[in-house]
C-alpha cells in the first residue's frame, strides 16, 4: 500500500488522515467523528507511522 495525502484510516473507532507526507516523516490528525473534521495534530516518522496504522482499513474517497 502507498501512503498519499489525505488519505483517510479507520482504526477503531479513530479516524486517521494524512495531511503532509515526506520522505522520512508524517504529519496527521487524528479524529473521532468526521464530520465535525476536529481532532488533533501529531507528527511521526514514516516508520511509526506504519506501525500505527497497522491493521487499519483505507477508506473510499
């Protein structure tokens, strides 16, 4: 699977999308209802990143 921008993840009952993607790191925000789009903001590296969306499913859009 390819990271791209503003893919959006659903781990649980957490929404994860994608805002800045570069080599080596991954800015994201993290929400529970997408709808209202609040959440918050966090950076990790693109390794981590894996990591926590392991197990996720990519949603349609």
């Amino acid at each position: 699977m390819k990271l791209q921008q503003n893919q959006v993840w659903k781990k649980g009952a957490e929404f994860i999308r994608i805002t800045r993607l570069e080599r080596l790191e991954v800015a994201y925000k993290s929400m529970t209802d997408l709808e209202t789009k609040e959440g918050e903001h966090h950076v990790l590296s693109k390794k981590e990143f894996c990591r926590l969306i392991r197990g996720a499913k990519l949603l349609d859009g």
